[in-house]
C-alpha cells in the first residue's frame, strides 16, 4: 500500500468518526517535517505522520513530532500495519458531559493519566529517535 493510499484510507476512517481533518496538499512551500495529519474532534487534537510499512522517519520530521509531544500533544507514527490502534484511536467517543437537574453541577471526573501520558510520549519519542538513526 502507498503512502497516498493509507492516508485516503486513514481520512476517510477520520471523517466516519467525526474528526476534522487537515492535510497540506502542496507541502514544497511548508516547513520540512511537519505531520501529514491534523486531527481535531471535541477537545481532542492529534498529529499524525504516516508512512508505508518500511518508510523511515525523516530528522526533521522526528524533531517536529517531539517538539510536538513535549507540549502534551498526542503525536501518533501511523503505517498500514497499525490498522487496529488506528480504529480504535479514532473511535473512540468522547466523554458525555451530564447534566444534572440541580442547583449545582457536578464536575466531570477523569482519570489522571498524566504519568502514563509522559510514559507513553517518551517511549514514542525514543523509538521516533531510533528510526530517525536508521
């Protein structure tokens, strides 16, 4: 599969669960290395580079996704291979807000995932780095 080919495959995927999408289309007149996808939907924000099954990260594609993790973003290296965490990613619904007929309304509560959160961008990004060194 190509690369144009899995990202159709992956915006058509985005687009079925809700997502915004952006892509540039021309990227010469871009600055090197930044993600092909913009993902918006709710509150979530994703940047997504792909490549083929055997395509190789670029440095300065590698510097954009980890400046890009370090500010908490969820920066995701797609192949074709990653069908599955891909569906799942992008399925996933949001978090209803519920309101409660009552003087006051209950704050959300979400789990804390900020260390798993930090644990998970280091690893992508150490293994961003060792593709980057190929």
């Amino acid at each position: 599969m190509t690369e144009k080919q899995w990202q159709s495959n992956v915006v058509k995927l985005a687009k079925l669960h809700g997502w915004l999408v952006y892509h540039t289309f021309d990227s010469r007149r871009s600055t090197a290395g930044f993600p092909d996808l913009v993902l918006v939907k709710g509150k979530r924000l994703i940047f997504a580079e792909l490549k083929t099954d055997h395509g190789r990260i670029r440095p300065e594609q590698a510097e954009w996704m980890n400046a890009l993790m370090e500010t908490g973003a969820k920066v995701y290296l797609w192949r074709p291979g990653d069908v599955k965490e891909v569906t799942a990613t992008l399925a996933v619904r949001m978090p209803d807000l519920i309101r409660v007929a009552s003087t006051r309304e209950p704050k959300p509560q979400y789990p804390d995932s900020r260390s798993a959160d930090a644990k998970e961008r280091k690893a992508r990004r150490d293994e961003l780095l060792r593709l980057a060194q190929k």
